[in-house]
C-alpha cells in the first residue's frame, strides 16, 4: 500500500523506536557532558604542570592549579592578561611570543626550553609546548598551553657539566701526571699537559694513535699492551712499573695505571690511563742502595782495619814490654856492672821503648773505639777529682818543658755522668797536647762554663794557635797540624780523635776555640751528673 508523503500516520512500533532514539540521544549527551566535566576537572587538578587556554592572540583564558603554583598568579589575575607576562624582557623585545604563536599555527605546535618569569620576578627554566586549537572546520580558535618547571634539573644539569669542566680543565692543567683517555681498541682519545710534558707528543701529534707507541721494542714483542688492556677488562684496573718511551726514543721508568670505564648498562666505553715518571725517584733509589753497599763494604774494611790494627798492636806490645823490662834489668847490673855511659845508653832505650809503647797503645785504643769495643762505666764523677789527679801527673812534663801550668779548684757539687777513667784519658790528652805545644807562657786547666744540663772542663794555653781552616782537621785520625820536615811532634796524631770519639760516646763533645800566635782552648763538656 502506497503512502502519501504528507500521511501523519506512524508506522507500527514507531513510537517505540523514537522513544528509544531519544533516551539514546540524551544518554549520549549525558556521558558527552559528563566526559567534559572530567577532563576539565583533571586539568584543573593537575599540579605539576601549568595548563591553560589562550585566545587567538594570546590572552589567557582559562588557569589551572600547576599553573598558580609556579607562577604565582591566582586564577582572577591571570585571566585576561597577555601570556607574555611570563616572558624576560629581552625576550619580549625580540618579539618571542608572538614567534611561539606563529610557529604553532603554521606547523600546529611549538615547543621551546627557556627562562620565564614568576609573578614575584624570580627565574624559572620551563619546558613550554603551544599547541594551535582548531574547530571542526579546522579554524584556529586559541591555544592550548602547557608548561613544566624544569628549573632544578636544569641546576643539575649545569652542576654537572660544570663539575665536566672543572675536571677538564684540573686533567688538562695536571703537569705531574700523563693523564689521557683510550677507545675501547686502545687508540688515544684525550690528552693532558702532564702527557705532553712527560712524553714529548703533541694532542694533534698523538691523538687516534695506539697507546702502544710508548713501549719498549721487547715489551711489544711480548705483547704486553694488549694484555694489559685485557687484564684491566676483566679486573677493572692495571698498574705496574716499569719502562717507557717517549717521543725523542729516550726511555723514562714509569708508574702505569690503567682503568677500564664502562657504560651505565655494563659495556665497556674504553680506558683512563695515568702515568707517572718516576725516573728520578728511582735514581735516587739506585744511589741509596749503591750508598748502602759502599757503605756497607766501607764498615766491613773499617772494621777489618781495626781488627787487624787491634792485633798487631797485641802483637808489637809483646816484644816492646820485653825491650823495657829487659833494659831495666841490665840498668840494675842483673848481668853484671854497667858503665855510666851504658845506663846512658839503655835509658835511650827505655824511652825509646817508652814512646813506642805509647804509639801503640794509642793505635789500640783507637781501633777499640772504631770497632765500638770500648764498655763505659756510668757513675758521677767530681770534675774537682779528675783536675787535680790529672794536673798532678802532667805537672812534671810541665816542669821539665819550662811552661807554667796553673790548675784551678772546681767547686765539689760540680759532676759529670761519665766513665771516670774515660774522662781522665781525655783530660790527660788534652792537657799533655797543651803542654807538648806552648813553648813559652802557660797553660790552664780548670772547670767551665757549668750549669744544670752540663759540665765543661777547659785547657787553655798560649801556644801558636791553630788556623780556622784547620780547626776540624785536627780530629781526624793521624793528622797534626804544625808538622812539617822541619818541626816534627812525637805521637801518631790520633789522640784528638780518640778524645772527641769517646766524650760523643758518652753524650759529651770535645770543642775547640783558637787564635793564630795567642794560643788555643780545648773544652770537654759531658753531661751533668743529677743530684742524689
């Protein structure tokens, strides 16, 4: 059956579908509008992120809560205001924000890191990305707006690359250490002052070319470079010493650390090597040991000398006492009378026998002291004790020289810790030398210069003095100043060195003071003895 088209009778059921095609409709709507509500809540919500509206010329339509936090504008002050509030002024001459808006309506967003400013004036680095908004028929209708706070990255960015920096340039200044950067191949990559310094290559000289240019010939026929990049590999680290060569074919001994870097997932990036020339250091190494040895030999030939001048004085004493006692008994007529002329003749003998005796015995005793044989006795000596004993058995020498020998008291609290026998073996020394080299005036003898830490026994005479220069030599074994062809002195010039090596012994000097034709003074000082 045909309809007329102006026929208002509806079909059977259509009420049904149309009240069903309405609920869908406004169901529909209902999830549309409440899907909007959402969305526009979600924006509102968003805190880490600034997100608003722009017109299309850029005033600010709508704000959310990212963006007062940031920002510091409430909703009520932003709304309206150009979005080139948030702009530097240098970048608001140059016309920046317009440029943002054309370039998001030409290729529909821009995106752009920079400084933006905050309500209150301070700085912040922002993320910003514009994006061109377009209705249905694709006319621009604003702009949609989102920016992030970046700002504390960015100081940690800038904190790092500084901190890169910093350490380039500490590597790049270092001048003690070769400090430089390998590819996982072992080609170079970096170079510091300290490499060029210790090497003698350029960076445009020695960059891309193999570390193993620094080894010796027998170093890279053993292939020491390669395994000593596989050691580090698998170790993390490789140090040695050991030798280098640099640029000029001279070799240097070095200290060697070798660093494998690694990315952060655990592939190999390449290496870090640092070297050091220790050539001087273990120069000076060679000289001690060598100083150590010669040293050491000179100990052992010291001590042979000793030894032997220690034996052969035992030995040469045996016959000298014999000569002695021998001419003693003919001197007393044992094997008969003697003539005058003949007591004559053996007390030349006797003295003679005398003298020897007396060289030896100063060989022996030195050879004791050199060989560290002499014992000492500790004990508080009178310094009063040992002057007069001493002065009492020098005086006769004095007599029979013709020189004046004037011994002075010495208060009786005045004492040394000392081995007496010692201290009078130095004391007789001194003052017999004393007496054996004034030929005219006098010689003192007598304690100074005391005080609570020391004691000082002094020989003064009026002797010819001794030159500065020669002032040390004087305690050298077997030297006598003054001795010539012409003017001899008995003695075998050892007793000086023997009394400054004992008094050291005991924690004592013996100190010399002199003056050319005005005489000398020898001054023993030894520790005070402490009161009982």
């Amino acid at each position: 059956m045909s309809r007329s088209p102006w026929n208002t009778e509806k079909p059977v059921g259509q009420d049904t579908f149309d009240a069903r095609a309405a609920t869908e409709q406004q169901s529909v709507g209902a999830i549309s509008h409440g899907t909007g509500d959402l969305h526009r809540l979600l924006v509102e919500s968003v805190d880490d992120y600034a997100i608003f509206a722009l017109d299309q010329n850029g005033y600010i339509l709508t704000w959310n809560a990212g963006a007062e936090r940031f920002k510091g504008y409430t909703a009520d002050e932003a709304i309206g205001q150009h979005f080139s509030i948030f702009y530097p002024r240098e970048r608001i001459e140059e016309g920046f924000p317009e440029f943002e808006l054309r370039e998001a309506v030409r290729v529909g967003r821009f995106e752009d890191e920079g400084w933006r400013i905050r309500k209150d004036g301070s700085r912040f680095w922002a993320n910003v990305v514009i994006t061109a908004l377009r209705n249905p028929q694709g006319q621009l209708v604003g702009f949609g707006k989102v920016t992030r706070d970046l700002s504390e990255r960015r100081l940690a960015e800038e904190a790092l690359r500084e901190s890169e920096q910093r350490f380039r340039l500490l590597v790049h200044g270092v001048r003690d250490y070769a400090i430089f950067m390998l590819d996982t191949t072992g080609h170079i990559t970096t170079w510091n002052t300290g490499a060029q310094r210790i090497k003698g290559y350029t960076s445009e000289e020695i960059t891309g070319k193999h570390f193993s240019i620094f080894y010796t010939a027998e170093d890279l026929e053993d292939g020491k470079p390669a395994r000593e990049l596989e050691i580090a590999t698998k170790t993390g680290v490789y140090e040695e010493e050991g030798w280098r060569v640099r640029k000029d074919g001279t070799r240097f001994w070095a200290n060697v650390v070798i660093t494998a870097l690694r990315k952060p997932d655990g592939a190999l990036a390449g290496f870090a090597k640092v070297t050091r020339d220790l050539t001087e250091r273990r120069a000076a190494q060679e000289r001690a040991i060598e100083a150590a040895r010669k040293a050491a030999a000179s100990e052992a030939a010291s001590r042979a000398k000793s030894e032997f001048l220690a034996s052969m004085s035992h030995e040469l004493r045996t016959p000298l006492n014999a000569i002695g006692g021998y001419a003693d008994l003919l001197a007393m007529g044992v094997r008969g009378p003697v003539t005058e002329a003949q007591i004559e003749d053996l007390q030349r003998i006797r003295r003679s026998q005398q003298h020897l005796l007396g060289i030896i015995n100063d060989i022996l005793n030195f050879s004791r002291v050199e060989a560290g044989q002499v014992t000492y006795d500790y004990s508080a000596v009178p310094v009063a004790t040992v002057i007069e004993a001493v002065g009492q058995m020098i005086e006769p020498q004095a007599i029979k020289k013709g020189v004046k020998l004037d011994v002075y008291q010495c208060p009786p609290d005045v004492a040394a810790w000392a081995d007496k026998a010692r201290v009078e073996q130095i004391v007789i020394n001194l003052l017999s030398n004393a007496v054996k080299f004034t030929n005219k005036g006098g010689v003192k003898l007598e304690c100074d210069g005391y005080d609570s830490e020391r004691v000082s026994i002094a020989v003064t005479d009026t002797g010819l003095g001794i030159p500065a220069d020669d002032l040390e030599k004087i305690f050298e074994p077997f030297v006598q100043v003054g001795r010539s062809l012409t003017q001899s002195h008995e003695g075998t010039g050892l007793g000086l060195s023997i009394s400054r090596d004992l008094a050291r012994a005991m924690g004592g000097d013996v100190v010399v003071t002199s003056e050319l034709e005005k005489g000398s003074q020898f001054r023993l000082i030894l520790p005070r003895a402490k009161p009982a």
